[in-house]
C-alpha cells in the first residue's frame, strides 16, 4: 500500500499557478492514507481558486496514478484572507468535494469533479431548494457529545417508521460517525454515476461517511471539506420517496449545522441534553442557533434522565433531573420527554439492535416513540417543504 510520504514525492511533480512545485507552496494538507485510500485538501485565497482548479484536477490524478492508491479523496477550499471578505460575505466560500472510486468494494469519494467558487453565490436560497421526494427533514442536535444524541436519532427514526411514515436516517456527525453500529450495518453502498444508493435497516433508508471510509480512520478535515461532504450526502443520495429524513448532526454549533441550515429547507430541529447544567449551557447554545437561522426547535429531551436499578427498581438521579424541562419552559419549546439512563439501551444500541425495532414491547422503546408521536404532531402544523432555506450571513 502506498504511504504519505509516497504521494507527496509524486506531488512534487505537479506544479501550482505560479510554477513551483505544489508540494512546496504549503497550501496542502497533511496527507491521509488509509487502506489505498488518500484523503487531502489544498486550502488557498478565494481570488486564486479559479488559477488552482487545474492544479486540484492534476494533483487527484497524480493521487490516482500512484501505485498502491485504490481511491481519492481532493478538496480545494477557499478562504479569503483577514480583512479581504466583501461586506455580507462569508470568510469560507463553498466547496466541492472530488474523488475516483476504488476496487474491492470501496467507494470513498465517489462524487462528481467540482470546484471552490471564487464568489459566494448571489441567492443561496435559490442554490438551496429542498430534497426531491422527502417530506420534512429534521435536525437531531445537541451543544456538546456523550449525550446520547445519535441513539435517540436512531430510535426517533424507528419510531416515527412504526407509525407509518417512510424514513431516512443520515448520519451527518462526519468526525464521528455512529449510526453504522447502530443499525448494525457494513459495506458499502452501491453508486451509480454520482448518485449513492443508501443503505437499508429495519425498514429505514440509511447514510452514513461510515460506510466509506474504515470504522478507525480519524477524519482529519477542515471546515469547508465537512460541508462539502454533509452537502453530498443531502443531495447525492437517492433519499425519495420518504416522508421524514432524520439527520443525526453532529454536536456543537459550527459548520455543518449552518451547512444544514442553508443547503436545505429544514422542517425543524430537535435538542438531546443531559440534565446537568455544563449540558444544559450547550443545549441552550444549540436552541439559540438554530433560532437565528430560523429553523424552529420542535422541542428538547432530556436524555440519560434518571437511572433505575435493574434489581431493585431503585430510581437514581445520577445527572440531576428535570434541567431539560426547565430549558423548554425558559425557552418556550415543547419538552419532548425522558429517556432513561437503561442497560438494554446501551446493550441493543452497541449490538446494532435498536431497542425501537428489537424490543418494541419494552418501557424504553415506547418511551421513543412517544417522543416520535410528539415531532410527528409538531410537523404536522408544517409546511416545511414549501418553505425557503433561511440565507446565512456571516458577520464580523
């Protein structure tokens, strides 16, 4: 298999705009190689991105050629420098994500060739109409990790399947992505052209960067390359039909979630906190965001709630309790409910046995779906898809 060090002596064959070798001009990332496969990105001015679209589309041809790479992984992402952005615009402008698929069965980086835009476009709202064929799409979230989130995604998809929607879950948290042990799913997707086929588990369409890059390899990647993949996987996977796409993002209040809020119409967004008052900070952080990019917050749970002995039914309050329910009142959103700090959901969640779907008569399994029935209410008073994706303005 070939190494970074192999890649990088084959990069200093190609030479950047200004006629240096492009290994040389520092604008490349540190080289990631995983199993053949490479991932890097050349981050340069945003007034120099349409001179270095050539050099991006030779640099991932020289990545491809090189012996022991089954596939390839290119970004070119441009910044404007400090104080260079024009009023209004964005410090980071957008960016595509480029790649060759590879044999045995990987498929990392399949997307059409693309380039970083020297200008921002003139509307997103215009550039960001809503997923064909899918009904609403929800935003699961949280301020920080460890709360849970990305099992009560998991379960609030399989909920809102067992009364009768049809659902996508996409796994969206590009560092850490969890839904693949989750569902118990592996492989990898089919991809035909540019377009991926998701995956299928317990009657839910699901996606994940899980399923193309190995469980083990740190995602080394800069903002502008997590857009550009949560971007793909929107809008280059065959979702329709489906009434609800559940996006499990990941946590904190940065990149993707703008990426999300902008890129498409979200129907709502939906917040997972502990009851513990460091979460209830982020929690908080979260329902702020998500207000100021006008997407609603159809309300907060309260995960790992209270604990019950499975011997002696003893209720613990290990975290403290009810510190999401004061959130929602202080904010005036719906309280969705609690989920309990239970062994079977850690024990069916780490098998890829989703308590919903495998223990639907269990106290904990309705539990989700009650919380499923109350975002199916709240979206029923929504017209989510007629509704414009918010613009995101970038000030300061």
């Amino acid at each position: 298999m070939a190494t970074a060090d192999d890649v990088k002596a084959r990069l200093a064959q190609v030479s950047a705009p200004d006629g240096r070798p492009v290994t040389e001009t520092g604008a490349l990332s540190e080289i990631l190689v995983s199993d053949g496969k490479v991932y890097m990105s050349i981050t340069v001015d945003a007034g120099e991105a349409q001179a270095w679209e050539p050099v991006r589309a030779a640099v991932e041809r020289t990545v491809r050629g090189t012996p022991g790479v089954t596939s390839a992984l290119v970004a070119l992402t441009a910044e404007r420098k400090a104080g260079s952005a024009p009023a209004g615009g964005s410090s980071t402008q957008p960016v595509r994500v480029s790649g060759q698929g590879g044999q045995g069965g990987g498929h990392a980086g399949h997307s059409h060739a693309g380039h970083a835009h020297a200008q921002p476009p003139a509307d997103p709202q215009k550039e960001s109409p809503g997923l064909p064929g899918v009904g609403a799409i929800i935003a699961v979230a949280s301020g920080k990790g460890g709360v849970g989130k990305s099992t009560l995604a998991a379960n609030l998809a399989l909920g809102l399947a067992a009364s009768g929607l049809r659902v996508g879950l996409l796994d969206a948290d590009i560092y850490g992505p969890s839904v693949p042990r989750l569902m118990g799913l592996k492989g990898r997707p089919d991809v035909q052209g540019r377009m991926i086929t998701p995956m299928h588990a317990f009657g839910l369409k699901v996606m994940s960067i899980g399923f193309l890059v190995d469980e083990e390899t740190p995602m080394i990647w800069r903002g502008p390359m997590v857009m550009s993949a949560i971007s793909q996987l929107l809008k280059e996977v065959n979702w329709a039909p489906l009434d609800v796409l559940v996006v499990d993002m990941p946590p904190g209040t940065g990149d993707a979630q703008l990426t999300m809020a902008q890129q498409v119409p979200l129907a709502g967004a939906v917040i997972v906190s502990t009851p513990q008052d460091l979460a209830l900070i982020d929690a908080r952080r979260g329902i702020a965001m998500f207000e100021k990019v006008n997407v609603p917050v159809l309300g907060i749970v309260e995960n790992m709630s209270y604990f019950l002995c499975p011997h002696c039914g003893g209720r613990s309050d290990i975290f403290g309790h009810g510190g999401a329910r004061h959130e929602a009142q202080r904010f005036n959103v719906p309280f969705l409910g609690e989920v309990p700090l239970h062994l079977s959901i850690r024990e069916t969640s780490d098998a890829g046995l989703p308590i919903v779907a495998t223990r639907p008569d269990s106290h904990e399994a309705q539990i989700y779906r009650d919380i499923a029935n109350s975002v199916r209410a709240a979206l029923a008073g929504r017209k989510a898809s007629s509704r414009a994706a918010p613009r995101i303005v970038m000030e300061g």
